[in-house]
C-alpha cells in the first residue's frame, strides 16, 4: 500500500511540473518522402538513403512536433561545388526539386527550432541514379618483328558510359553474344576506372575477315530506378581509319581589326566520316563567331579575339586529329619616350656640347611589321654623322627607335617627333613630341624641362564636411609638361570611393559625391611618372574629416505595457562626429516631454512612465542632437496583446459527422498573456481559401489566460474537401491585438478517433485514395446512368452498391488497348493505429476491412486486397483474393487484418483473358476490431478472433502476476 501511495505522489508531482510548463516543448522532426524515389532503405547506423531518377521530382517533407510551431530549414552537403543549393537554405515544410540533376545529390538536413531546448536536427542520403548513352572508340595498332617474320594488326574497341550505380558492359558482334573465352581471336578487358568513367574494352587480335562486323556494346544498371538498357553500335570494316584534316588558311593570319576572317578546315581521310569542331586558346570562341561546316567565320574582328583557333576531327577511331592557326590582330599603342642623360638627375645636367640620346618605344603587333621615322619641326630627319638614328635590338627592348645628339648645338633646339607605324597599314600611327627649348645660365646648360611642384591651398586642409555632402579635396600642381596627380588614401590600406586603389585627376581635384563617415581620414596626391623620365614622384596630404549625427540605439522597438504599469525607455549613442553631442529632447507623437544637455560622463538618456494610462501609448521619440544632425530613437508604447501560437501537434483534430462537411479542432496558447491586461476574448475570423468574405465571431474568456495554457474551439460545418483559412485575433482593454492565421486542409479522417471509415465514391476526390503510379492502368469513377456499356454488354454493373443508377462506384475498364494480365491499383489514404493498452502492451490492433464486389462476365480476373504497413517498399500476400465470374450481383467482402504501424488498403485488379472483365467496387469500410461473420467463400490471410483474446489474456494474467511480486 506503501507503494502504490509513493507512485501516486510521484506522478502527482510529474503532472504538476508538467501543467506548469503547459503544452510548449522543444522540436522533434522526422523526414518523409514522396515524389518519385526508386527506393529508401535504412543503412548501417540507421543512415537512411533516399533514391531517385535522375529528371524526376525530389520531394521530400519535414514533419515536426513542437510548440511554439517550430521554424524548419533545409540544408545540403557533399553536393557539387556548382551546386546553388549549398549555399541557400529553403525555409519550407516541404522541400520539392522538380527534374533533379546528379550533381544535386548529397545528405539533406532538415533543421527545426522553436527556442526551446536544442534544435532538432535529421538527415537522409539523396542518390541520384542515371546511365549515359555509351562511347565506342577504337585503337588500332601494328606490330612488326624483325625481318619480316611475325606480323599483327591489333584493333581495341573500347566502350565508356558514365553511370550511377556502376554499370556492366556486354559486347555483341552482329547478333553473336562476345564473352571471354567464346572467340579465341577476342578478348575481353575487366573493367578498369579512366577520367571518362567505367571502361570495357574488346582485344580483336590479328584481324580476321570475320571480324569485320557491326559490334554494339550495352551498357546497363540492372533496371534499377527503371533506368533502361543504353547501347551503342560501331561498324568495323576494312576501311575504318582514324581522322586527318588539313587547314586551307596561312598561319599566322595577319588582319587589320574590323576585318572578317574565314577560317576554313577540310576533312583528307577517316572511316567513318570525322565530325569537325573548332576550338580557341580564348577558352570560347567568340560570340559572334559563326561555324559552318568546317569553316569558321569572325566577322569584325578585335585584339581580344586574337589567339590560336584549332580544327579538331574526331570520328572515335584513334586519337582525334588537330590543325591550328595564330590569328594576329595589328595594332598600336602605349607611345612613351625617355631622355639619357636624365635632365632631372642632380649631378648630370645636359650641356651644350655633349650627347644626347632621346628613345622613343611603343608596343606593336606584330612587332615585325614596326617602323619608325624621326621630324624635326615637322620635316623628315635622316640619320647622319651628328643626328643617329638606330633600333634597340628587339630581344633587349622591343619596339624602340633612339636618336643620337652628337656635340648639342643651339642650332639643334626645337621639337622632335617619333613617328611609329605598321608596313601592313590600316592602323593609325602613334607620334610623339619632344620639345627641347634653352635658357642662357653661367655656365651655360641646357634645359627643356621644368620640374612639377604640388601644394595644398590654404584653407583646404583640414577640409571639414558633413556627411551626403560633395566635396572637392584639391592640390595645386605645376610644371611642364604638366603631370597627371593620382589621389590614394595616406592613412590605411583602402580603396578610394570608386572603389580602386587609386584616382587619377588632370586638373589636382579629387571630387567625392555623397561623402560618408568611413571616407574620414589622410588623402595621398602624387605625381605620375614622367613619360618614362627618372623623375622623384612629389606628393601632398589633404584631411578630410566627415561630419555626422548621433548613430543611436534602438533605433525602433515596441514596448507592450499594461494600464498602470512603469515604463522605462532608453536612448544609446553608439558613435557621432563630432563626438560631443549637444543635447536631447523626448517626445510623444510631436508633443515635448522632457528635453536637456546631454551629461558628457554617459552615453544615454532615459525616460521613465511611472504609471501608464490610456494617454500614455503611443510613438515616443528621443531625438539627440550635435552640429550635424540629430539621431532618433523610437518607442511604440503599446497595449496591444501579442499574437496567440496556433497548436499544431493536435491528435487527430478532424473528424466528420456527415457524408458533406467535417469539423477540425481548433488549439493555441497565448504568447506572454500577462505582459499586457489581461485578455478577455478572440476575434475569430474564418474564409473558404480562394475566397474575399471572411466570417467572423468572438470567443470570450472568463479566467486570466496562463503561460503555456491550452485552449481549444471546435469549428463545424466545414465543406468538404475545401481548405480553409483560419485567423485569431486577442482583445483586450486596449483593443485588438496581434493576429496569427493558419490554413486548415481537410485530409481523409483517421483512426481511431473516427471510429469508422466509410467511402461510397460519390464525391469527384474518392475518399483522398490515389491511383498507384507502377501500375499498368488505372481504377475509373462511373456511375450506371453515365458509363457507355455499347463494346461491353455482358460485363460490369447496371447499378452501384445499392441499386441506384445515379450512384458512383470504381471499375477497370478491361476493353482494348488492355490486355491479358494488365494490373490497376487503387492505393487508400494512411490510416494511424493506437495502442489503447493501458498496460503498455504490442499486441496489434485489429480492424474490419469490408467492401462489396460485382465481378460479372466471361473473362473475369482476378480481384486482390492488400495490406501495405508504412515502410513497406514492396506488397506481400493479398489478404484477400477472388477470382473468376461471380455472377451479375453485388457481394460483400470482409477480412480482419492486424496492421503494427501506420497503414494503406491497397486494391488491385488484373484484367483476364478477354474483353467482358469489368470488374467493380463500392461502399468501403474500415472498423475497429475483429470482423463478425464474414460473408462466405472468400479468401483471407487473417487470425481468428480467437486466437487474439487467447493472447490478450494471456498477457493480463503476465502482467497480473508480475504486479504481485
């Protein structure tokens, strides 16, 4: 007695805790799969693989338990780099990828988390199943020995198909099945693995006239996922040749841009007939390029299309054949030109009476076609004693000219220009000028050049903004020529605000539109290279500092507060330039509250409501201020209630009453109840989907709503099979509060809570059954007053079950295309089991399976019931079987069957013989418990009713007697 009084307290104290926690609890999840998958099989460390066709659909659903309603995620690994689903997630029940490709197979995760405890975490192996049409490629080969006394001429036929599973190979000669062994001139290869996948490969040793013949290799999978047998034929003849090709263009092409080139390649051998292609060096041949046969055509042409272009001819005997060609696009560019000695060298100024050597180089293509000539005030310059003109070699500096000064004269000033052209003409010709002047200097020197000088202005540095305006950073730079200034920043490593490194300004202003707080900071401006001269960059530094309000935190947040209540509300500054902020000020709607100078020791400000009243909701807004703007913090003070959580882990929350309508019990909790007053009813809002009205009602509440607490509303009058869409909305002192809507979708009712199920197909959805995809035909829905009986007088039903010709049933149409053997399945929707054990024991339950038959005519098959737990990948034995022609008469059919898991009914029809085999059903059921008095001469794998109390007593009087140790 002792005992049992501990165990009730215990469980007193278990319910206890558990009522205090209510109904919310962590996430579970389980995956389940629909679609079209092959297969699914449980590996070793229960690793669940999931296989599938590759083109068909993925569809795979998280289902989860859990409240508040957890969040669900899919994820994906070990998938193909360039696969995009890696690096997204879906947020969905229901993960669906229609014509999936083999790169999208992989481990799938599906993740669910509601805040509570750990997130729940589960996964299944995808395995896309393909096969490849199959490649023959042959390699011939001759061996001689010495002197003529042994002779072989090999050829070996290899065969690739890329494929998952593996596949296995088979090779015919005409219709003559090859193995190992079977032909002692054939041998043939284990498979080995090559970068092109399983390869077969066929010795035909020593070539015989016979073995000259048409050889297909088949490739196959075994027929798994349905993937049929690929094969392939090549035709072996005395002629097969591997390809030769010749190219009827120069190499290289040398063109002008804008010009068309047609590069033509033509076939001089191969059996059978080569297949031309052609290739770039570009990775891709250009998008305007057309091919043509063997002639590929690039019509205005650009140096960025130049390259090497290949012919390839393969005709998969031997190795393909390759011709190429190097097209060369002329052109010119990058003119520049240096000075020895340097004029901006300290210790080496030129003089009157010395030498100077001026270079001019450019880059040309082809450098081979370069010309240079030399003016002097614009008249042609020709190389003499004084005046040399020579070209550098081009393996030490290509593309350049140089001309000799000997002994500088006053009579040698002026300007020089170096003019570069092509011999092949078409291309503009680059010039460049060089200007020599002089100035008259104790001792006298030479100069032609005056060096750059760079400066900030006054005033512009530190130059002061605020942040969106435009502002102009400026150096003033001189010299001659005058050089380009690029601007880069001084301070750190960062890109400029078009996002490169560096700027380049004509004029020394750097104009930055819409400058922003991370634009602060030192700016480097610097001249650039002097044409080539040996010339020390000069450099300047502007500031910039960017002006900008108060960053503040939060910048909006919701409070919810009940009447009477404190509310306190805080405003954070984060950052500002400057940083000393001036003061702030709180308001309601555009009503001041409180405003003041910012205490410099803190970085908030506070605002607090001692007693809230109905005045009192509303936007609050703390506005902090300084020289450049004001920051703003919001506050939605609000008694609004929060929005209630929709329960979804209901047992069995449908049921129906009536052929027509169903009901649905309707559960949530409220989410924080006591943050606001307290709720004193729901606003209940309900539409048919695909509707405008919405129908609405109010559910009062007379207790204080508690945390976790489960409510319940039965809703009623539902039409069948509509889905509805279900809103539920507090009410409280303030008003309405937060909504939260649900969708509602009728599904077959499920046992045990329906207690029968019953389906006479009167209605177009048959009772949610479904037409089984593997069959050879499909199960029609017809009634007596509509189906056409002109070919088939003799056979099916004049009227359903109960006489009416108006009345629906399901047949199989057994007239022609069908024929002999022909099978039709017709699947039920799952139906759950519960143990109602109390004592915790497994003995199966046991339900009534009924259903009335008419197998009426000559050529009658066979009718079969089955029972297909879940899991079941395959049917076992009928529970249920009649075959023949039973007479023009309904019968009734009842079998007891004792499924252990979640279950379906399968019914299947095989058409006999002949065209008069309609067979028909009506009127199922399914009832909890052992049939009573079957009907008679029928075919059932059951237990007897017997022997199942045997076992359940039995068990009572185990668990008795253990009870009494």
């Amino acid at each position: 007695m002792d005992l049992i009084i501990t165990v009730l307290g215990l469980l007193a104290l278990m319910v206890g805790g558990i009522s205090c926690q209510g109904v919310y609890a962590p996430p579970t999840v389980r995956i389940i799969h629909s679609g079209h998958a092959c297969n699914v099989e449980e590996e070793r460390h229960t690793e669940r693989v999931y296989t599938i066709r590759e083109g068909e659909t993925l569809e795979l659903t998280c289902l989860v338990t859990g409240h508040p309603r957890p969040q669900i995620r899919w994820t994906k690994t070990a998938g193909s780099v360039s696969d995009r689903f890696q690096d997204s997630s879906v947020f969905n029940d229901t993960l669906h990828i229609a014509k999936i490709l083999r790169n999208q197979g992989g481990r799938y995760y599906c993740k669910a988390e509601n805040g509570l405890g750990s997130p729940a975490i589960k996964s299944i192996r995808v395995d896309v199943y393909y096969l490849d049409n199959p490649v023959i490629t042959v390699h011939q080969s001759i061996g001689e020995a010495k002197e003529q006394f042994y002779y072989e001429r090999t050829v070996f036929l290899r065969c690739v198909a890329n494929s998952n599973p593996p596949v296995r190979y088979s090779w015919h000669r005409g219709r003559e099945v090859l193995t190992q062994g079977s032909d002692k001139g054939v041998e043939i290869y284990e498979p080995f693995f090559t970068q092109q996948g399983e390869t077969k490969i066929l010795k035909l040793k020593n070539l015989r006239p016979q073995d000259y013949a048409n050889y297909s290799c088949i490739a196959s999978v075994r027929n798994v996922c349905g993937i049929p047998d690929r094969s392939v034929i090549f035709g072996l003849t005395n002629k097969t040749a591997s390809p030769s090709i010749k190219l009827l263009v120069e190499d290289p092409i040398v063109v002008n841009p804008g010009q068309t080139v047609s590069l033509v390649c033509i076939t001089t051998g191969g059996e059978p007939t080569p297949t031309l292609t052609w290739v770039s060096s570009n990775d891709s041949l250009p998008q305007r390029s057309v091919v043509k046969g063997g002639t590929l055509t690039l019509p205005a042409i650009t140096s960025d299309e130049a390259g090497v272009y290949s012919c390839v001819a393969s005709n998969n005997v031997g190795n393909p054949a390759k011709k190429s060609t190097t097209i060369v696009v002329r052109a010119l560019k990058k003119g520049r030109f240096w000075i020895t000695p340097d004029p901006y060298h300290n210790d080496d100024n030129i003089q009157i009476g010395r030498e100077v050597k001026i270079s001019c180089q450019v880059e040309a293509t082809p450098p081979e076609e370069l010309t240079f000539s030399w003016l002097k005030n614009g008249r042609s310059l020709r190389s003499s004693e004084r005046m040399v003109i020579t070209q550098t070699d081009p393996d030490i500096s290509p593309g350049t000219t140089n001309l000799d000064i000997i002994d500088l004269k006053f009579t040698d000033f002026g300007t020089y220009t170096c003019v570069a052209a092509l011999k092949g003409g078409g291309i503009p010709e680059i010039s460049i000028d060089v200007n020599i002047s002089s100035t008259t200097v104790h001792p006298l020197f030479f100069s032609f050049l005056v060096p750059p000088s760079l400066t900030v202005p006054r005033g512009k540095s530190p130059l002061v903004a605020r942040e969106g305006d435009t502002v102009e950073l400026e150096c003033l730079v001189s010299g001659k020529p005058k050089p380009i200034i690029l601007w880069s920043r001084a301070d750190k490593e960062a890109p400029m605000p078009d996002g490169s490194m560096q700027m380049e300004s004509y004029d020394g202003v750097l104009r930055i539109v819409n400058v922003s707080r991370e634009m602060t900071g030192s700016y480097r401006c610097q001249t650039s290279q002097y044409n080539g001269f040996n010339v020390k960059p000069r450099e300047a530094v502007v500031e910039l500092i960017v002006q900008y309000p108060p960053t503040v935190e939060p910048v909006h947040m919701e409070v919810r507060q009940g009447l009477g209540r404190p509310v306190v509300m805080t405003c954070r500054v984060l950052r500002a330039h400057p940083s000393r902020v001036l003061r702030f000020e709180w308001l309601l709607s555009n009503r001041l509250l409180h405003a003041g100078a910012f205490d410099p020791h803190k970085d908030e400000t506070e605002y607090t409501i001692r007693s809230l009243n109905r005045e009192g909701w509303g936007e609050y807004t703390c506005n902090v201020i300084n020289e450049a703007g004001a920051g703003k913090c919001t506050f939605q003070v609000t008694g609004k209630a929060y929005p209630p959580e929709f329960y979804y882990d209901t047992y069995s929350p449908l049921w129906q009453n009536r052929p027509r309508v169903y009901g649905f019990k309707l559960q949530w909790t409220q989410m924080n109840p006591g943050a606001v007053d307290r709720i004193v009813a729901y606003r209940l809002g309900i539409r048919q989907v695909g509707l405008q009205r919405w129908w609405e009602q109010e559910i009062p509440v007379g207790d204080t709503i508690g945390k976790g607490e489960l409510m319940t509303h039965n809703l009623t009058e539902l039409i069948k099979p509509e889905s509805y869409e279900v809103r539920l909305t507090p009410i409280t002192r303030f008003g309405e509060g937060d909504s939260t809507i649900r969708i509602i979708t009728y599904s077959a009712p499920i046992n045990p809570h329906l207690r029968e199920f019953h389906c006479s197909f009167e209605e177009e959805a048959i009772c949610m059954f479904t037409q089984d995809k593997n069959d050879d035909f499909d199960w029609t829905r017809h009634s007596a007053a509509t189906r056409d009986t002109k070919y088939t007088p003799n056979t099916g039903p004049s009227a359903d079950r109960t006489g009416s010709k108006q009345g629906f049933y399901m047949y199989i149409e057994t007239s022609r295309p069908r024929k002999e053997g022909d099978q039709a399945r017709l699947v039920s929707p799952f139906f759950n089991i519960a143990l109602k054990n109390s004592y915790g024991l497994t003995n199966p339950s046991a339900y009534c399976f009924g259903f009335f038959y008419h197998m009426y005519g000559k050529h009658i098959g066979t009718l079969n019931a089955f029972l297909k737990q879940k899991g079941q990948m395959t049917l076992e034995a009928p529970v249920w079987s009649l075959s023949g022609n039973q007479g023009d008469r309904w019968k009734q059919a009842k079998v007891s069957i004792h499924p252990t898991s979640s279950f379906q009914i399968v019914l299947e029809g095989i058409r006999g013989p002949g065209i008069e085999g309609d067979i028909a059903i009506d009127d199922i059921t399914l009832e909890e418990g052992e049939c009573r008095d079957p009907p008679p001469n029928i075919s059932a794998n059951a237990l007897s009713t017997s022997s199942h109390i045997w076992l359940l007593c039995t068990t009572l009087v185990l668990t008795l007697l253990e009870g009494q140790r």
